[in-house]
C-alpha cells in the first residue's frame, strides 16, 4: 500500500471527497437503474419506473462514480 503519511493534507481532502462522492454517485446509479428497468419499485409513486432512460442514466452514473473511485483509491508506487 502507499504511504498515505506522504501525501499533503489537502490532497488527502480531495481524495477522500472525491471518493464519498464516488460511492453516494454508484448508489445513486444502481437504485435509478433499478428503478428504470422495473426491479425497485419504490417509491410505488415515481415517475422513473419502468422507464428505459433512467436506467441509461443511472447506468452511466455509477460507471461514472466507479471510474471517480478507481481514479481516486491510492495506488501502490
């Protein structure tokens, strides 16, 4: 593992911002992809339900969040 004691303190903000963000966006992603392909059916009331675009658009927002974590996890040098 790196040695995260190397790394500046607002770096180590950003990184661990960025990959909160990263995760609530994969989340987010998967329940609007469920929601649009039928299998989360909640809120019973929604207007994503069963509805094709948001399921392309939750796909592409937890591929976006899961390339933001991968960008953001420290790496090994």
């Amino acid at each position: 593992m790196s040695d995260l004691s190397e790394e500046p303190a607002n770096m180590r903000f950003v990184r661990i911002g960025a990959c909160i963000i990263a995760v609530l966006a994969i989340a987010m992603g998967l329940l609007w992809l469920g929601q649009g392909t039928g299998v989360v059916l909640w809120p019973s009331d929604s207007f994503m339900l069963q509805d094709r675009t948001w399921a392309r658009n939750g796909l592409l927002l937890a591929a976006a969040g899961a390339i933001v974590l991968w960008l953001a996890l420290p790496r090994q040098r």
